[in-house]
C-alpha cells in the first residue's frame, strides 16, 4: 500500500503518474553515452516495466523513454508537450457561483423547515408570516453564502505564496548548446531536465540524473521529518524494484523540498499526473457530518416533530370541541410558527460570521466553512504532527560524549572541524540542519577559537552510500601530518574504525539506547596519516580511531509548552501523530510536559487492557501506553483502535493511512476531533477529522481541503480559534435555551386557551407581530460576550440536554401565561368594552414581558455579576418590554385586534411577573445543583461526549 491514494512512478500501465503515448512528430534524440537511442520515440511509464513484479528505471533508461537527454529538450519539442499534455499546474477548485452556493445554504434543517412553513402560510394566505418568514430564509442564506465566498476568496489569494519558477535546461536547435534559464512552473513538461539546489521546491515528479550530496525534505508527502538523500541510478538495482517510490532513491516528488546539495534531474510526470495532484480525487473530499451537523440536526429533528404534530391536533381539537373547521388553520400555522426558533438560522450565521471575521481580523485565521468555527468550540481532540508544530524544524546538540558515556568536549570540536572545512572545501551552498547544530554548538563551546588555527586540506562531502563525510586538516605543530575526520551514520563510521567485535557491539548498544531516548546520533571518528600532496579518497577512510558521539534533539517550539498547557486546562487533549522513531516523538512530548508514562511502542509498563472484537482472538491481552507505534495500529480493529487511540498520546511511525484511521477512531468514540497538518500526507488525516486545520504555508492541497487555516503554524492561533468558536457556540446555546423554553410554553399556552375560550386566544396578525418582536430582540444573541464558564470546556449542542432543558423552563412560562388568564378574568371582569380586544391586548402584553425575564434571568453565567455583564441583551429586553407595553395603547394597537387595558390589570401583572421571577431564579439554581456536570451552554464533559 502506497502512502496515499494516487499514482505509481514504478506502474507498469499508461496512467496518472507517467507519461502516456508517443509525443505526435516526435523524433528520437541521440543519448551521449548511450548505445542506439530512444525505442520508437515513445514516453513510456518513468520508471515501469512489463507485467509482473515492477521494475526500476536507470537512468539512462528513463531518458531514453522520455525521448530526452542530458541536455535537455529542444524549445519547440517542449512547447509541443506542452500543448500535449497541458500546463504543470494542480487541478484547482472551481469558484462556487453565487445561485449554487445560495440554493446549498437551503439544505440546513431549519432554513428548510422554515421555507416550507413559509411557502404554507402562503397558502393558507398568511402573507404577512409567509413575507416575514422568507425574508429571514433569504436573510440567512444570504450572509452565509457572502461569509464563505469572502473566505474562499481569502484562500486562494494565498497560492501566491508559492514557488512560480524553476531552473530548465532547454536547447535552441538539435545542435545547439545546452542553456539554463529560468522558467514558469507551469510550463515544464515531461522530458525536461532541472537544475535543483538547496532551498528549491520540487516542480514536478523527477527522477535524479545527477547529484552531489543532494537531500530532499519530503514530510509533506510522508510525514517523515528527516531528510532523505537522493542520488542517481546508474546501474539496475533488483532491491529497489519492491520498495515503496518513497523509498527509491533517484526519485523526487513534487511536494518536496531540497535541503543540501545539489542536483540534475529529468521530470517524469506533471500537473494532474503527479503524486502530489493525486490528492484532488474528489472521492477522497467526501467528509462525513461534522460535530455542528450532527448537533443541529439532533436539535432540529427533535423540534421538527413537534411542529409536524402540532397544526393537526390544533385543527382536530378546535374541531371537536369548538366546532371550528378550517378557519382555525392559520391559527394553526401559527401556533406551529411560534414553536419554531425562526431566528436560528439568522443567530447561527450571524454569531460564526462575527467570530470568524474577528479571527481573520486579529489573528490572521481564515475559516473557510462557518460551521467549522462551531466545530472548533466543540473539540475535546486535537492531532498533529510532532514537525513544526511541537518542535522547530532544526536540532540542537544535546551532548557530545566518549565510548564510555561520558562527556567530553573534544568529540564536539572534532565533529565541527570536520563540519565546517567539509562545508569550505566542497564548496558546498549551507551546511546541512546537522552540521549547522553541531557548528553552533561548538561556537557556543569553551575553546572554539583553537579551532581557527587549524588548516583544511581537503574534504570527501557527505555522500548517501557511504553514509559519512570526511575533512582532512593539518594540525598546528605537526608537519608533516594530515587529520582525517570523518562523521556520520553510527554503523557507516564504526564500519571504518579499527575496533573489535567486542568493542563494536558496546558501541552499537550505547548508539541503540541514545536512540530510543530519543537522541539523533552523529558518529565521530579520526586518524593521523603521512601528509602527501595527491588527493585523498574513500579508500583513505579506514583504520581510523573512534573518537564519540554527538547527540542531537529537536528543538520546542518556544509557544509549544504554554500553549499545550492552556489547551488542557480547555479539556482539549492533544495527539501526537508522526511518521518519526517512536523514541524521537517521545522525547520532544515529554520535554514539552505532556506528561508520558514509560513505555515503548507496545505501550510495556503502563497497563494492560483485554480487547475482543473481530480480528482478534477472544480474550487477547494487548499492552498499551501512551507511545504507540504503526505497527500496533495494524494488528488492531477499529474498536480495539478507538479504545487505545483514547489512551495513547503518541502515535510514532504513521502512514497517512494510519493517521485518517485514528483520527476515524477517536471521531467513533465519540470525540470531536481536530487535526492539524500542513502535507500531502496529512490530507486523508483533514478529510477525515471534524475540523482540519493547516498553516498558510501548507501545501495548495492542504489548504484547500482544510476548513480553517491558519496564519502561522502555531498551537497558540488554535486557541485563539477554540476560543472563538466556544464564543460563538456559547451564544447560539443560550439562544436556543430562552428561546425554545419561552417558545414552548407559549404554545402550551395558546394551545390550553384555544380550548378554553370561546374565541381565538390570539389572532394570527398578533402572533406575527409578537414574534417580529421577538426575533428583533434576539438578534442580541448573536453580539453577547458568554461568561467566563462558557469558554473552560468544549462546546457540545446535545438535543437530549436541550430538551431536558426546555420541557422544564417551557411549563414553567406556560405557568405563568396560565396564571395570566386568571388576572386577565379578574381584571376584565367588570371593565366594560370589547373583552375579546382587550385579553389580546393583556396577553400581548405580558407575552412580550416574560420573554424579556428570560432573556435576562436565563442568559449565559452563574453569577449575578456575569448575568449583568450581557449589555446587548439587557438592552434588546428593554426594549421589547416597552413595545410590549405600549404597543398596545397605540395607534396602532386598535389595528392589530387589541383595546387599552384597566390600570388594576397591570398592578395584578406586575405581581404575577415578580412571582414568575422569583420562580424562574430558584428553578434555575435547582436545575445547576442537579446538573453540575453541565455549565450553561447546554454541554457535558467528560465522558458525555461521546452522546451524538
């Protein structure tokens, strides 16, 4: 199984990833060197064979089926493939037109519910409803469709941080000199030969002709962190033919970045034919409902119910016991429109809006879908990469010792001798990340200006078969003598050095144990030879005296620690996940505090645990810690998987494959899961989390299937972006909490009057302009500052925590509007007018009223103090309350079906209001000591996540 889905270098088919067919008119160009020429002119697969077992491609055999040479293509060769097989770019996303993205925004539950009602209240010749309730249809769909497009607009804008140009040698004629010029990416072809050299992105899938100590930084496409040397093929090598194309040495992958060295190389495959465009499958863009999906749709499903329910018992209730036919339906209509929080696709678009602007505003984080702000709020699992992210892309020195573990500066200074006169006399462009850690180590060093008195004499640059590099100084004092120095690979220089068998095996085991603590190793080792003025050679590099180790670790990132600590005290805990040694993972995550037990990558010493489940044996004892290792991701179901994935911290040698699938695993357990990542490799790892989140600098593909991406690879913007999407979810939870409580009991109410009364408890003109009312005031939801509380843990919108919720504050308003009656009775009772106005106008009245109690009472924050804090809303109940009030003495009231109500109804009011207060006040307090597990947005902690 190939890293990730895509195309194969070494295929033996036409396909993505080589270049089919004969190039039209093509004739065959003579290789240097080369005995006859190319086949029949025809580009073949770059590096296939026939059927069976793949075969690998020297390098003179993969110009000859690319019809190319050492020196390059001919310019009108180039522009005929060009036109052949299209420009080297990736496949793009094509821009959502403004009616497509319009008419998707229909799909949310309540913007379809509401279009039906809507288009139902039409019908029936409610226009005034229908007109109201189709303007916040288009409202919503509207700012949503406006949000996404100004962050799709935003992402692409940044394909302008890449790379636009590469090096290519081309020819004018057949006969004509070679030239290297610099040309747009997206012009090469495949045949074309390049000019590589540290710092250069791969363009394009190649293999390397040419190369002097050339290494390739290819994390994005593998998820290893170190850098793998590449050199050319020259003779068949069977090995290769079944390792993985990562694994073969002459070939690079667009997506890759040079490190050191430098190189040629012939281009293979490009644009869509890559293994880096292999990513755009649209298959693999298929993402299941996120965590916000499945939390509206619950709320949604739940409340949709009732409202199918209630307009038929409604009709068949004011039919029996009224004798009241169809003239009751708009009543009906609205009863079921007044159950309805027709603002929340308004409040929800609006609140991710605002929050999302502010991020891009402040902190330079560009979310792509509004819902993956809400998302944000609600992840309890952050995985990533240890690369970049915990720790800097460079090493540091962290000891330099002797054969006997203990240390000593004079193995520093030698391996810096030999860095720096191999970087002079190679003339090599910049030390690579090793010796340019072992370089500043020993500036840092007691004694690094004796250095300066010694005089290099030669260097054997490192090379990737021989594994070490080599300088050759005089020392100060000894004429006539010459000082090999050579460092590298522990077994490559221990290979060169006079030791015995008993020696070599103490060595080895000191290496293997520095090792698993996680410490990268460079072996130093010397020897004195006669000076002499002929050149020196590999062969020269033997019999030498083994001098040490230098050990390297990776650097924290200097936010990395504070940063993890702040997102554990938010209940979000953070998975390592890495294609390094597990050793190296464990280091860098204990040395930022995460905290882990012994173990290794069977987890030895922290606990056993007894899965059973297919694919295992009944009763199998597998040991697990928090380090894991890919090979025990392997043997394990997926409900084995998800049981360890909750325990384990680490997870060391991870194919993009095994990152998706624990990233899978946690989402089964029930976890709201984030995932960042920057690579090719890290895209199965995007799709399949609730949120994927990359840095800016990540590649096109990454950034285009992320949902949120980031200014800066930093664990401090996430927490500003968790943060954000707590504040905006924290809002939309009170929202539904007041206003589906409230909504209810009103209904409960309608309905029990509507039984009662010998007329209708509220016309339907009145219900319309109460609940116009209302939705003004509620647009304060979406610019309240949530308490404190509401930002500690993850933001989970669970329907059974709502409805536990609603059922018990909605009878309590129905209560109170209950209790209105009977004030309304005795009030009314010997005033003289139209009664029938007047309980309008009084129920109006006192509706407008209790909304705007809970509107305070039951906002966001245990506190008193916290509960005053909320200047939006306080001012949106004022506000109602007073219309609530006057309205019906206007004007206007008469028009609506309402009369002026006696001055005792409003003392008597006034008593029923304060009682409902006091009530309203004690309810909650009891409903926060029964549920102490739950703060005020309506989440649980702890194990309730796993509640969909």
């Amino acid at each position: 199984m190939t890293p990730f889905p895509g195309v194969d270098v070494s295929a033996t088919e036409s396909g993505p990833g080589s270049v089919p067919e004969s190039v039209s008119g093509a004739v065959p160009e003579s290789v240097p060197g080369a005995v006859g020429g190319a086949d029949s002119g025809a580009l073949g697969p770059p590096a296939g064979a026939g059927p069976g077992a793949p075969q690998v491609k020297t390098s003179l055999e993969i110009l000859r089926s690319l019809d190319s040479g050492p020196r390059g293509l001919v310019e009108a060769r180039a522009e005929e493939r060009l036109a052949r097989f299209g420009e080297n770019v990736l496949p793009a996303w094509r821009p959502v037109p403004w009616p497509r993205r319009f008419v998707r925004s229909l799909r949310a539950p309540f913007t379809s519910v509401l279009l039906c009602l809507g288009l139902v209240s039409a019908v029936v010749s409610a226009w005034g409803t229908a007109c109201v309730i189709l303007a916040l249809v288009a409202v919503s769909c509207l700012l949503r469709s406006a949000e996404e497009h100004r962050a799709d607009r935003s992402t692409a804008d940044l394909r302008d941080l890449v790379a636009t140009t590469a090096t290519v040698v081309r020819r004018v004629s057949p006969d004509a000199a070679p030239l290297e010029r610099e040309v747009p990416v997206a012009d090469l072809v495949p045949g074309d030969v390049i000019r590589l050299g540290p710092g250069d992105l791969v363009p394009a899938d190649v293999q390397v002709l040419r190369a002097g100590g050339l290494t390739v930084h290819q994390s994005a496409l593998t998820g290893e962190s170190a850098p793998v040397a590449k050199h050319p093929l020259d003779t068949p090598d069977p090995a290769l033919a079944s390792a993985g194309p990562f694994a073969q040495p002459q070939l690079c992958f667009q997506g890759s970045s040079v490190t050191s060295g430098s190189g040629t190389a012939v281009i293979v495959a490009t644009g869509g034919a890559t293994r880096f465009a292999a990513a755009h499958d649209g298959r693999a863009r298929q993402r299941g409902a996120s965590a916000f999906d499945r939390s509206v749709q619950g709320i949604s499903w739940t409340l949709i119910r009732f409202m199918l329910l209630t307009p038929p018992l409604v009709l068949m209730a004011n039919a029996a016991l009224r004798g009241r036919g169809l003239e009751t339906l708009p009543f009906a209509v609205a009863v079921a429109v007044g159950l309805t929080p027709e603002m929340l696709p308004v409040i929800v678009t609006t609140a991710l809006a605002r929050g999302a602007s502010r991020l891009a505003r402040t902190s330079g984080v560009i979310v792509k879908r509004l819902p993956a702000l809400h998302d944000l709020g609600a992840v309890d699992v952050l995985c990533l990469d240890k690369t970049g992210t915990l720790t800097e892309d460079r090493p540091v020195v962290a000891a330099a010792v002797d054969g006997a573990d203990r240390p000593d500066p004079e193995v520093l200074r030698w391996a810096a001798l030999s860095a720096l006169w191999t970087l002079q006399l190679a003339e090599l462009p910049a030390p690579d990340a090793l010796d340019e850690a072992v370089l500043d180590a020993a500036e840092e060093a007691e004694g690094w200006g004796a250095c300066a008195a010694y005089e290099g004499v030669a260097a054997l640059p490192f090379d990737p078969v021989r594994r070490v590099a080599t300088a050759v100084v005089r020392r100060p004092g000894r004429l006539g003598v010459h000082t090999l120095v050579t460092k590298g690979a522990v077994e490559a220089v221990l290979e060169r050095c006079a030791l015995d068998g008993d020696e070599r095996k103490q060595l080895l085991a000191l290496a293997d144990r520095k090792a698993e603590s996680g410490l990268r190793l460079l072996a130093v080792a010397r020897a004195d030879r006669p000076a002499r003025p002929g050149a020196y050679s590999p062969a020269d590099e033997r019999g030498l005296t083994f001098v040490g180790l230098v050990a390297l670790r990776d650097v924290p990132a200097p936010s990395a620690a504070e940063a993890l600590g702040v997102l554990a005290r938010r209940g979000v805990t953070v998975k390592v996940l890495t294609g390094d040694h597990p050793g190296t993972a464990a280091r860098a995550c204990a040395d930022l505090g995460l905290g882990l037990r012994t173990g290794t990558g069977t987890g030895a010493g922290s606990g056993a645990d007894t899965l059973a489940g297919s694919g295992a044996d009944t009763g199998a004892t597998i040991e697990y810690g928090d380090v894991v290792t890919a090979e025990l991701v392997d043997t394990l179901s997926d409900a084995e998987l998800a049981r360890v994935a909750d325990r384990a911290t680490v997870f060391a040698r991870c194919t993009p494959e095994h990152k998706a699938r624990i990233v899978s695993a946690l989402r089964a357990a029930g976890h709201t899961t984030g995932f960042l990542g920057d690579g090719v490799n890290d895209l199965p790892a995007l799709h399949a989390a609730d949120v994927g989140i990359c840095p800016r600098n990540a590649v096109d593909v990454a950034r285009e299937a992320a949902d949120v991406v980031l200014a800066e690879k930093d664990l401090t913007a996430i927490d500003r972006a968790v943060l954000a999407g707590r504040h905006s979810s924290g809002n939309i939870a009170t929202y539904l909490r007041i206003t589906l409580s409230s909504n209810l009991g009103n209904v409960i109410a309608m309905l029990t009057a509507g039984l009662m009364l010998p007329f209708l408890p509220m016309l339907p003109a009145q219900v319309l302009v109460q609940n116009l009312c209302f939705d003004a005031a509620q647009l304060a939801f979406a610019f309240d500052r949530p308490a404190a509380s509401a930002l500690r843990r993850p933001a989970v919108l669970r329907s059974r925590d709502f409805l536990r919720f609603i059922t018990g504050f909605g009878l309590l308003n129905a209560a109170a509007d209950l209790a209105t009656f009977g004030v309304l009775a005795l009030a009314l009772h010997n005033a003289a007018g139209d009664g029938e106005a007047a309980f309008h106008a009084g129920w109006f009245t006192e509706n407008l009223l209790t909304q705007a109690l809970v509107m305070v009472l039951l906002r966001t924050g245990r506190s008193a103090a916290e509960r005053r804090a909320g200047g939006p809303l306080r001012a949106a109940a004022a506000g109602l309350a007073v219309v609530g009030v006057l309205l019906p003495l206007t004007p206007v009231g008469p028009l609506l079906g309402m009369s002026a109500l006696p001055p005792l109804y409003y003392l008597l009011l006034g008593s029923v209001l304060g009682l409902y207060a006091v009530a309203l006040t004690a309810a909650r307090r009891r409903y926060e000591r029964r549920h102490p597990a739950e703060d005020e947005s309506g989440r649980g902690l702890g194990k309730a996540h796993g509640e969909r």
